[in-house]
C-alpha cells in the first residue's frame, strides 16, 4: 500500500498541485531500508506526471499555432540554447514543470523528452533515498 501511496504523490508533485514527493520517499525507503524498489516507482510516478503536463501543452501548442516550430524567441529560449539536456532541471521544484511544459509546447521529441526527464527525476530520487539511510 505504501508503494501505491508513493506512485501516486510523485505522480502529483510533477504537476502543478504544491506537493513534494521526497518526503514520502524517504519514509518509504527508512521503513524498509530498501532503495531499488521505492526509487524506481517515484521515478516511474513523476515521470508520468511530467508526460501529462508535456502532453497537455503539446496539445495545446498544435491547437493553439500551426506548428510547434513558431514559437517566442524569449518563451523557448532555453531550449533553443541547451536543447532537451535541460530536462535534466525538470525535477527542480516550480522551474521545472516550466520546463517541461515548455518541452511539450516546444515539440521537443517524445524519447529525448522521456530519457532526459527519467535520468534528471531518477538521480534526485536516488540522492534522497542514499540521504534518508544516512540521516
């Protein structure tokens, strides 16, 4: 049941609700003193959070423009500068759902989107999971 709980709040934390999902996290990982399981399923969970709000937003941006190629300067910027490498930020709390928005609304592909989004979300989950057996 803990599992569950923990796939559902990192689900949530990846939208735009104020939830923080590390908490949840090392309760889980404490408890069990496992690492593997839980981080896998709050990576699983926030990743699925973020392709919801990408989906929402490139959906948006094909009914919104004819193309996602014509897009503000100032609004993409960041991925006109660093490309999809910057969903490697898209696990730090309100910039990055921006960036995934942005990454929706950018046309960005779906397998750069998904592997840049899974290494970013799964190392921060992996850092609180080594800190909640140390503290």
């Amino acid at each position: 049941m803990e599992l569950w709980a923990l796939l559902v709040s990192s689900f949530l934390a990846a939208t735009i609700l104020p939830l923080a999902s590390e908490i949840p996290l090392a309760v889980v990982v404490r408890r069990h003193g496992d690492v593997l399981l839980p981080v896998a399923i709050a990576t699983l969970g926030n990743y699925l959070g973020a392709c919801t709000t990408y989906g929402l937003a490139r959906a948006a941006a094909r009914r919104l423009t004819a193309s996602p190629a014509s897009k503000s300067p100032r609004a993409f910027a960041l991925f006109e500068r660093y490309g999809a490498p910057a969903l490697l930020l898209s696990w730090v709390p309100i910039i990055g759902d921006a960036i995934v928005l942005l990454a929706g609304a950018a046309g960005v592909k779906f397998l750069p989107f998904s592997a840049w989004t899974v290494i970013g979300k799964g190392a921060r989950y992996a850092a609180v999971a080594w800190l909640a057996l140390r503290v």
